[in-house]
C-alpha cells in the first residue's frame, strides 16, 4: 500500500544528498516527483495540486539547520502537509468514535454494496466489546453491543450479518427481507434500549452505484435513528471512483467519520490521501485484514511515517501489548532465572504469543523501511503457513519429547514427520535450530544481553529458525 510513494521519496532524499541548501530548482524536481507519485498512487488530481501547493510554500521557508541535509528538512516538510492532508489537522480527538450519549449509542454503517460494510460492523462491534474504545483520551471500557441488517435487497446480507456477529462474539438482532428497513431500523433501537445495550450498529443496503433511491432510503434512516455516529466506509481498492462516491455521501448525510477497508490489497492506495480532503471528515478506521480483529483506528502522523519509510512502531507495541498474555511471558522468564531449561513445550506457547499477534505480514509493514524487504517476504499468507507447519512438527511430538528433545532420534523423527505431513528433513531444521535457540537461552542466563547478542551472531540461519525465512 502507497509502496510507490515511499520509493519515489526515498530516491528524492538520496538525490538531495548532495545539495546544500533546498533552492527553487532542486524542490522543483522533488515536487515533480512527488507529483508524479501521488498521481499513480490514483490520488485525485485536486488533492494532488492542493498538496504541491504547500509543501513547495514550506519547503522553500524551511531553514536547513544543525545536522539536517536538504532531504532531511525535506521529508520534515513532507512528513508534516501528508499528516495534514490524512486529518492530522483535526487534532487527535477527531478520530475518536463519540459515544457519549444517552445508551444506545447508534452507529449508522453507509457506503456502496461490497466495500465491505458488513465484515467491518462485525469489525467495529468486536473492537468495542473487547474495550478498545478511547473517549478523549480514557479508555471507557468493554460495550454491550447489539448488530443488525437494514439490508433488504442483497441476497443473504442478513445472514452474512449474523454469521460475522456471531465470529465476532456480539449479540445479532433478526431481520426479515420482507420488512422495510425504517420499522427494523425502529425495532433494533427499542430492543436494544430496552435490553440495555451500549452501542447499536445499523447496517445499511448499498448498491453498485450511486442512484437516487438509495440516498433517499439512507437519509430516512438516519432522519428516524439520529446516529451518534454515521460512517462511511469506502474500498481502498477503488482509487478514483472512492473520491466520487465519498463525495456523493457526504452530500447526501452528515457524516462524521470514514472507514477505509482493504488497506492491506494491492491497490495503489489514492483513497487513503484523497478521501479526508473531500469529505472533509476524518478517517477513523483502516481494514488491514479480512480477519476480525483486522480494524485498527487510524492516526494521520502514524500512516504518514508508514509513507515516509520511518515505520510505526507506536502501533507495533500497541498491537503486541494488546494480543500478548502477559503472565505466560513472565512466567517463561520465571523459569529462566530459577535455571530451568527452555524446551520445545515453551516454544510452542511461545508460539502461539506470536499467532496472537496477527497477520505477520501486517505486522512488519509497521517497521521502518530497511525491514521492508523481510516484509515483502512474507506477504500472500506464507509467515502463517510457515508457523502453521512448525506448529504442526510441534503438535506431532509426545509432551515427553518437546520437554526432552534429545529423545528424539531416527524412528522418532520420521513418526513425527508423518504426523505432520512434512518431510524427515523439516524435522531436523526445527531440531537443530532449536539446538541454537537453546544455547542463546543459556548466554541470556548467564550473562545478559551482550553475551546474548554475541550468541546470536554465532546462530547462522537463525532467521529461519522454526520455518521462517
């Protein structure tokens, strides 16, 4: 996602390097560049004309000072109008979801048939009853959340719904194509004032274009529920054509946030810089997977660094601190100190610390640009499907061999290579690898973290260990 933007930029630093000072005519060739980049990113041409505009205002009033090179200062400037252009200037409480309200908080879901409107309600109703919902700042805790499908006219999108509520373990109110989507609208606002829940999100019908019925049904939802919260959510993938549709909504409802699902396809990503500017709304959330816990709030600086090739180590911990089970990790280095040896047993809670982490795909494109590359390597599913396979050596083994690995020989191996469906030789890497793994435990024991570090850079071909290359 927005790749392309980050090399270009990347090739303007180095082809500043050498400049002493930013001038009118080496900004003029950055901007030409960064023109270029944002309109094969399929950003709308206005928004590309608009952002120009000001960072060569900014870039030619930048003092280059201290140890700062021209491409420094230059991405500084860039760093700041792309932050600026994403909401950034909204300030942070922008981006908050605001159920501060009478219960049930109504969240009204719009947008064109298969953005994915759907699978982020699912999305958005788990993210909040796990308690991860921030109001000026304070967590306010876990919500009692209710869903429900005004969506009449697709085939399924009822059940649809109720298959990804019940995935995202929040409550499903039923629905019936026969009713109309004012008196379920109704009904789903009684039911859950009655039962007391704290937010409501109203799925509502989309279509495959925008037409005037559709706009018209919207607006009588929204007249009738009054929506704390009316979202649009928008298809990264579809560049130019998100910039219109956007544009259609926003006319039609006052909304007040926009999702952008499918951040993590091959799209050229124009949306993602071009739908702030247009609706003038923030974007409140990005859809980084197809998983259900693949919704994250979205934080203009964060995503501008992830352009800029800098990374976002902020979400990275926060994504870690949110799935890791604390105890199991302090309970590993427990048995560390006491002098208890690291086993295959560990490893494979270990390994399940990592599972819960989510896509590792997603997760290395939030390191800095010069970890990219490993990132590259693991995208299309592969980081799952290599911990898949160790997890399955792992699982082939009897609980006597992961806590004694040294049991295992020749017979051994090839029962558990047949257990798992992978050749003897796979058995034998993890082995062996784990052998390594073993001895860097030892040092972190003995010596801390320089004889670790030392360790470490003995271990050739610990990059792969446990399958992963």
């Amino acid at each position: 996602m927005l790749d392309n933007l980050t090399q270009r930029l990347s090739r303007v630093v180095k082809t500043l390097r050498g400049e002493a000072r930013l001038t009118e005519a080496n900004t003029q060739e950055m901007l030409r560049e960064v023109r270029m980049a944002l309109l094969e990113a399929d950003v709308a041409l206005p928004v590309v004309r608009d952002f120009v505009a000001r960072v060569k205002e900014k870039a030619l009033g930048e003092e280059v000072v201290g140890s700062l090179s021209p491409g420094q200062a230059l991405v500084g400037v860039v760093n700041k109008e792309l932050t600026a252009l994403m909401g950034g200037d909204l300030g942070p409480a922008a981006g908050e979801l605001s159920l501060a309200v009478q219960p049930p908080a109504v969240i009204l879901m719009a947008g064109l048939q298969g953005a994915g409107k759907t699978t982020t309600t699912g999305k958005l109703g788990r993210w909040l009853a796990q308690g991860h919902h921030v109001q000026n700042g304070r967590n306010t805790g876990k919500k009692k959340v209710l869903t429900v499908s005004a969506d009449v006219y697709r085939p399924a999108a009822i059940d649809q719904l109720k298959t990804v509520a019940e995935q995202a373990g929040i409550d499903f109110l039923p629905s019936d194509p026969s009713q109309k989507p004012e008196d379920i609208a109704r009904n789903a606002v009684d039911h859950a004032r009655r039962h007391h829940y704290d937010v409501l999100i109203l799925d509502t019908a989309g279509r495959l274009g925008i037409d005037e019925a559709m706009m018209r049904e919207i607006r009588a939802l929204y007249d009738l529920v009054r929506p704390v919260e009316t979202l649009f959510v928008v298809d990264a993938m579809q560049g130019q054509d998100a910039v219109n549709t956007a544009r259609a909504f926003a006319d039609a409802l006052p909304l007040t946030g926009v999702v952008l699902t499918k951040l993590d396809g091959d799209a050229r990503g124009g949306a993602a810089l071009s739908v702030r500017h247009v609706t003038g709304k923030p974007l409140k959330f990005v859809g980084v997977s197809e998983k259900l816990d693949g919704l994250e709030p979205f934080h203009p600086d964060r995503m501008a660094q992830r352009v800029l090739g800098m990374g976002d180590i902020v979400s990275l911990v926060e994504q870690a601190q949110k799935n890791i089970d604390i105890a199991e990790a302090q309970k590993l280095a427990t048995k560390l100190k006491s002098g208890s040896k690291f086993d295959l047993n560990d490893f494979r809670e270990q390994l399940g610390q990592v599972k819960k982490l989510g896509d590792m795909g997603s997760l290395l494109e939030k390191l800095p640009a010069q970890f990219q590359q490993a990132a590259g390597q693991l995208q299309g599913g592969q980081a799952e499907k290599q911990l898949r396979r160790t997890e399955g050596i792992l699982n082939s083994m009897t609980p006597a061999e992961r806590a004694k690995p040294e049991l295992i020989k020749a017979s051994r191996k090839r029962r558990i290579a047949a257990g798992s469906g992978v050749p003897v030789q796979e058995v034998n890497r993890l082995l062996s690898q784990f052998e390594q793994m073993q001895g860097m435990m030892k040092q972190m024991k003995k010596g801390g973290m320089s004889k670790m570090m030392r360790a470490m850079g003995g271990m050739k071909g610990l990059g792969r260990f446990g399958g992963l290359r």
